[in-house]
C-alpha cells in the first residue's frame, strides 16, 4: 500500500510540474548556456526564458511545493522546431532538468 500512495503521490508531483512547465533544460552546454525543449512553441531568437526548479517540503499529506526562480536568459540560436539554445544571465544557476517558461519578445 505504501508503494502505491508513494507512487501516486510522484505523479501527481510530476503533473503539476508539466502542466505550468513550458519546456526543460535538457542539456547544460557550459556555465552560461543551455539546451532547450521547448515542447514544439514556436519561439524565436531573443525570446526571454526563465528557469525554475521544483522544490517540496513537508511528510505525506502535509507537502506544499512551488517553483523557484534560478535564473533568467535569452534564446540565442535556434535548433529545430523542438530544440532552442539559451544564454542564461548568470553562471551556473540553472541545471539540466530546471524547468522553463518563454516569455515572447
């Protein structure tokens, strides 16, 4: 039963976290810059993106969770249509896995 409610209670985590989520760092390039999924929204060069990263506290029943800003940057190069390179503001804030969301220019 344990296995059950601690299973439940990470998809329920995860499914906040995707639905105000727009996209992830999925990979860290250097101390600055970044690579992004950025879900297939159409993005363009000088977009501003804000990392955040999923913090929770608390035992059971009494967790609260909430996203905190890392840092900030701007799309510098796109990709493709999935897949864009930022340049974040500061140096080693954000990590593969922080969550995005894009802010049009």
């Amino acid at each position: 039963m344990r296995k059950v409610l601690i299973s439940l209670s990470l998809i329920f985590l995860a499914s906040c976290a995707h639905q105000s989520m727009k996209g992830t760092v999925v990979m860290k390039v250097d101390k600055k810059t970044g690579y992004v999924c950025h879900m297939g929204q159409n993005v363009e060069l000088g977009d501003k993106v804000t990392a955040y990263k999923s913090t929770c506290r608390g035992i059971r029943a009494d967790v609260t969770c909430e996203h905190k800003t890392v840092d900030t940057g701007t799309i510098s190069k796109l990709i493709n249509s999935h897949y864009s390179e930022v340049t974040f503001d500061s140096e080693n804030k954000f990590s593969e896995g922080s969550f995005i969301n894009i802010d049009k220019k």
